[in-house]
C-alpha cells in the first residue's frame, strides 16, 4: 500500500484503538465506529512557503498531509476551487467581506469529488475491482466517475427522489445504477441505505460510503486547507456549510486543528451547520444541548443532499461546531430557495439548491446579531446550480403565482 511519509494509520473516534491501514479499509475492527485518518506532524515537510512555490492543480497539492501521495492517486484534478469575492453579499449581511468557496466547478460538479477520488484511491490500493455505496446523488455521480477513472465497477443506490443528472451521469460512467423503492412514503436515502445493505449482505464490494470508508471526510478537509491558503492562514470569522451527513464539516474541522497543531494558525475557524427546516437534526441538537442528535421522522424539504434524517457522525459534527465557537442555523425551503436566486442574481454564482441553504443560514445568522462589521464570512457553495435548474426555476414561476 503507498503512503505517504506521515501517515502513521487510523484510529477509532469510538473507541480509541489504532490501526494499520494495509489490513483495514473500514469501520473499527473491534467496535465499527468511525476510523479516522492519522499523522506524525513532527515528520511533515511541508510549509507555508513550499507551498507558496508548489504549482499543483488539485488538492494533491497538500499530498504530505493525505494519506496517499499524488501519483498513486485516482485523480480528476478535484480541488483547487475558486474563493469568490462577494461585495453584494457583504453588504447584505452587513459584514467586511463574503466569500463563497465554489464546489461547483469539481470535475463532476460537486464537492463529492474530493473524497470520493481519496475513497476510490484506498480502494484500488486495497486490491478491490468494485465499489458501491447509498448516497442522496452527488456522491454517487461521483464514485461512479473515480470508478471508471479507477477501471473498477461502481454499484451505486439512490432514492427514487434523486437528481435526473445524477441518476443519468452514474450510468454514462458506466456505473451500475440501483433505484431503491420507497418503503414508507417518499423515497428518502434511508430507502437507498437499506438496499445497498441487502446488497452488501451478498456481494464481496468495496464500500465507499460517508463514514464507512476513513477517506471520504479525509478529501473533504482539503477544502478547509485551500480556504486558509488563500486567506493567508488568517481564519474566517464564520464558515458556513450546508449541513446532511456533515461530512467536510468534520473534515475541515479536522484540518483546522492539524494546522494549529503545525503553528500555521493559531484559531480554528468558527464552523457553523445551515440545514433545512423540514430536515434540522443537527440544528435541533445544537440547540438543545445533546451531544447526539435525534433522528428526524418526517423529512419535509426539496433540499434532498442535505434532507439526512439520520445523520451517522452527528457527535464528531457538534463537538466541531462547538469546539470551533460556531453554531447551527435551519431555514425554510423558501428561504433556501430565494437565497440561491439573490446570490446568483447579485454575485453571479450558481449555486445548487441544497447548497444554497449556506447563504439562507447566513442571511439568518445576521438577522440574529451574529456576524460583526468587520468579519470576514465564508459559504460552502458545494455543488453546481445547473444541477438544481428545475427546481431554482420553478421558484421563479412561485414568485409570479
């Protein structure tokens, strides 16, 4: 297995046991829970100012802080996204500035992208020929593309209420596309959870799936690494992120703290949880004060990437939320919706539907007296608004009913 230099192994967020990575490719041997990617920092090399003279195109560019180097890499060239300045939005929330990190413009549109390519790298280490996992649709679009990069099958299990594109896009990549029935009412992710568990139950697949797999949070923190490279290593007063299963939530918090660990920054940056109204776990735990959430028994939102009754990391992502000083916010559809459309009317950017409840939870945060007037905000666009057209535009036909 080819590793890079300060990729000492995992270690189980549950239990605290450690593990070689050759033998392990999943949840915890002794207890499944979540396995976390870990380093000796002492052996990093790299700095701020190789950085500065490293030209690289993609996130491999912090390759001594991922588990695998670039060129063993299943790469597409994700990473590397845009910080866009956004003087309209600053003005509306009454801060110094606004920057949106643009997710959308990933190879396959979204922040998927990054951690299924470190996903997909562990697999092919590991010897498999297949991967399969249940997502919402971006990170089954996704795992599709890396698989037919990779040369492996991708078995790949949504809900019926799934994106056109992204049903479409897993099988032009040639990814085998499995459409769960819904069990009880509408077809949530739960439906596709349990249908690739059957399917698991008898095939000898690779799981690439949200907090099965270690890489997939390990990709996403690359995002909070690009953030700060381009800010100087001066944190943000407030990142914002749309908030389902929370996975670049935990990865970015993960990255903050390696880097204040390296004496890059000294404050994490405040990380704060925008989700919907009709689907809020996360929201409705921060607020009570549990360290867990509740799942959520009625999802009622449009917002289907982030419509995650039951998210699995609800722990590691609170404990971020707190840790960073930050908060969670939760917003109407109508909301979320209408933020999309002033923020690609004002700023230009698109942003997806789902993503776009990063601006709404930001709108929100500022009619709470959350934000200064000198506060630098930061809002995860993380996907593409094509993928969301139809939904973005029947907003408009609401507007004139």
């Amino acid at each position: 297995m080819r590793t890079t230099d300060a990729f000492v192994g995992l270690a189980c967020l549950d239990c605290g046991g450690k593990f070689d990575p050759e033998p392990t490719g999943h949840r915890c041997p002794d207890c499944e829970g979540i396995l976390d990617p870990r380093y000796d920092l002492d052996a990093v090399e790299l700095t701020p100012d190789v950085l500065a003279d490293r030209h690289t195109q993609s996130m491999y560019r912090y390759e001594e802080l991922l588990p695998f180097p670039s060129e063993s890499a299943v790469s597409l060239g994700e990473g590397t996204t845009p910080l866009v300045e956004c003087p309209s939005l600053a003005d509306t929330l009454g801060v110094d500035r606004v920057l949106i990190k643009d997710e959308g413009q990933n190879p396959t549109g979204t922040f998927k992208d990054r951690g299924q390519s470190l996903a997909v790298t562990a697999a092919r280490e590991h010897g498999a020929d297949a991967i399969a996992l249940n997502s919402a649709g971006n990170a089954g679009q996704a795992a599709a593309a890396y698989a037919a990069r990779a040369g492996m099958d991708a078995h790949v299990f949504l809900p019926q209420r799934a994106g056109f594109t992204q049903k479409a896009m897993v099988e032009i990549h040639g990814g085998n596309l499995h459409v769960a029935d819904p069990i009880d009412g509408d077809s949530e992710i739960g439906d596709a959870g349990d249908a690739y568990a059957e399917a698991m139950a008898e095939e000898d697949w690779y799981s690439t799936k949200t907090f099965v797999t270690p890489y997939r949070h390990e990709g996403k923190k690359t995002m909070a690494l690009e953030i700060l490279e381009e800010l100087d290593w001066e944190p943000p007063d407030a990142v914002v992120y749309p908030t389902g299963g929370g996975v670049g939530l935990v990865g970015m918090h993960k990255a903050a703290r390696e880097l204040r660990e390296l004496g890059w920054i000294d404050d994490l940056p405040p990380l704060y949880a925008a989700q919907a109204s009709g689907c809020a776990p996360i929201v409705d735990a921060f607020e009570a004060g549990r360290e867990v959430h509740e799942p959520v028994a009625e999802v009622n939102t449009v917002c289907n990437g982030i419509a995650i009754p039951d998210p699995g990391a609800s722990r590691q992502i609170l404990a971020a939320i707190r840790e960073s000083d930050g908060g969670a916010v939760a917003t109407d559809d109508g909301e979320i919706l209408e933020a999309a459309i002033e923020v690609a009317r004002t700023a230009g950017v698109e942003m997806g539907a789902t993503c776009a409840a990063a601006a709404s939870g930001a709108f929100e945060l500022a009619k709470q007296g959350e934000f200064d007037d000198d506060d630098t905000v930061v809002l995860l666009n993380t996907g593409a608004g094509n993928k969301d057209a139809a939904t973005l535009r029947s907003q408009l036909g609401d507007r004139s009913s």
